[in-house]
C-alpha cells in the first residue's frame, strides 16, 4: 500500500483543490461490549500496550499531515480529552526520566484537540453532524475512535489525495467475509477512471448500504472506518431519516449525496486494519502491537509461542 500513497507533504492535488486539513474523531458512543470497564473509562482510553486506542488514532491523522482534531464526545467521557492535555505536575516530577517525559509530552503536542458534545447517541451521521461549525463548508476526515491501521501501511494519506481530486466522498474499503456483512457499511462498485489509478487500488461506487444480511450485501466490500468527506454532507445528514438500527447512519447520508451526482470513490485497503470495538478485536490488536514492539516484542513472542504450545492455553492440537 505504501508505494501508492500520495505524498502528504504537498497540500493541493493535481486538480488545484485543497486537501482536507481537519479530522473529527466519533467517541461518543457507551461501548457496551466492553463493560463493566468501560463504565467509568472510555473505550477509547483502553490501552493497547501502553497507548490508548485513541492516540494511535490520532497519531494517524497527525502522521497524514492533519493536525486539528474534533473530537465528538458523550456523558462520561471528558478524560479522553485530558489525554492530550498538559500535565505539568507530572512534567516535573519526570525531569530525570526522559523516555517517559518524552512520552508525556507527545500527546500535549500531537495535535490541537477540539471537542463538542453529543447529547444523544442517535447514530454516526447524527455524530458527524456535531463537526459542523468547526469544519465548515471544507472537505474533512473522519476516523472512527475504534480502529487503526499500521502506521507502516498508511491509507489517509491516499485517501486525501483522492478527495482533493475528485472533491466528492472518498471511503476505503476492506475485504469480509460474506457472513460478516451484517457489521458493516457494504458497497457495489465499479472500475474507476484510469486517472486515478496513480493513487492506488481505486474504485468507484455504484451504492452502499449500511449492515445487510449476507443474502442481500451487494459485495463483500466493507465500509473501514476512515471517511473523506465534502461539506455538503452536512445538509445530507439533515436530510437522512433514521435508518438501519432505528439510528442516522452516515453510509445513508453518503448513498444520498451519490443519487445526486457527488462522485464516491474508496480505496481498497490490503494492509493491517486492527478493530478494538469488540473484545476479541481489541485481544488480537493487543497480541499483534506488543508483538511488533522494540522493546518488549522478542520476550512478550517468545512467550506467546510457549503459551500456545503449552497446556495452559488448551495444547497446540486443539
Ligand atoms: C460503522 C459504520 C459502518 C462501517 C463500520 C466500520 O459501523 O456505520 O458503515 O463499516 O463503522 O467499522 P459501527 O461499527 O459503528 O456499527
């Protein structure tokens, strides 16, 4: 994936149009999967090593060249925005540690944190629809707060491109297996113009609807939680009646735009996407980052190798 990524460091595309600059993070959400941890902590604040989910998401905006972060958030959920904050108390007290002050100090300087409420979790577009008067009328990003990919396998980058060429909705999609549909957003596609081929694996696409029995998906192309989006979805998402799970889905809002003419493209996403919305998604990306780590990988593998040969975990045979 990498070899196709745009260059984040040039701010306008071919086309002269100005990439998007601002992400909004949708954290509102009670994660009810996850409790009774997540009754006092947000799912977004579970750390995956000794990150929170939510820092990795941030640090993929930052990573793509955006630097100011919405974050909509819900009742309960204010320490997710005393992460990034300072901490000058705890400055002080690491003065002679620089790693950990290093590590402290990075999520004050990420980027400029933002956040708005939503008094009512009546689904993502109905979330989205918070970002409003922070963004304007200028294309943006959205990154849902429970998945990231590796930040060796960026896709934003990519995806910015594709919006400031095409100035319409830029999605990405990734592979499921046809009983997973149900879960996610799911799209028909058809070849893109030959132009855009210079970005990566690209598609057009011909509808989208949001969690469809296998019988009645359209592809096994999901939605990843990644969105570049114009502006005008905003008045779409006022348009949008609730729709699967009685809630304002953004994919409805999207599908709207579509049927009046704005281009919608994704890009296929093949590289590592890792899902902390459900408890055995949050164990894999858990397993896979301390895995890949510098400084704990080679003992935490050599572990995991023994564990899972052992009897402890149920034998290597069952
Ligand atoms: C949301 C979107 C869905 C998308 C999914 C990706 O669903 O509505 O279209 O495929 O994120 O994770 P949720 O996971 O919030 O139910």
């Amino acid at each position: 994936m990498s070899e196709h990524s745009a260059n984040p460091s040039s701010a306008t595309a071919a086309s002269g149009r100005p990439r998007a600059v601002k992400a909004v993070i949708p954290a509102a959400g009670l994660a009810t999967r996850f409790l009774p941890a997540t009754k006092a902590v947000p799912k977004e604040l579970l750390p995956v090593v000794d990150r929170p989910v939510l820092q990795y998401i941030v640090e993929e905006a930052t990573q793509a060249g955006i630097g100011d972060v919405l974050l909509i958030t819900g009742r309960g959920k204010t320490s997710m925005v005393d992460h990034f904050d300072r901490r000058p108390d705890l400055e002080e007290r690491l003065a002679k540690k620089p790693e950990l002050l290093a590590a402290v100090k990075r999520t004050e300087e990420l980027a400029a944190i933002y956040t708005c409420r939503q008094p009512e979790q009546l689904g993502l577009g109905h979330a989205v629809g918070f970002a409003e008067s922070h963004v304007g009328d200028a294309p943006f990003a959205v990154l849902l707060g429970d998945e990231f990919v590796k930040p060796a396998e960026p896709l934003l980058p990519a995806m910015l491109e594709l919006q400031a060429r095409t100035g319409g909705v830029v999605l990405a999609f990734f592979e499921v297996d046809a009983a997973e549909t149900s879960r996610y957003g799911i799209a028909s596609v058809e070849p893109a113009e030959a132009e855009l081929s210079d970005i990566g694996e690209v598609v057009r696409v011909t509808g989208m609807v949001e969690k469809p029995k296998p019988e009645d998906a359209p592809s096994n192309l999901a939605v990843l939680g990644r969105y570049v989006l114009p502006g005008t979805i905003f008045d779409a998402i006022r348009r949008t009646e609730p729709g699967s799970g009685g809630e304002i889905q953004l994919t409805d809002a999207m599908e709207l735009l579509r049927n009046e003419g704005t281009p919608v493209h994704a890009i296929v996403y093949r590289g590592t996407r890792y899902d902390t919305g459900m408890p055995l998604g949050y164990l894999q990306t858990v397993v896979q980052i301390a895995s890949e780590r510098d400084d704990l990988g080679a003992e935490f593998r050599k572990w995991l190798a023994e564990f899972v040969n052992s009897d402890a975990s149920g034998g290597p045979n069952t």
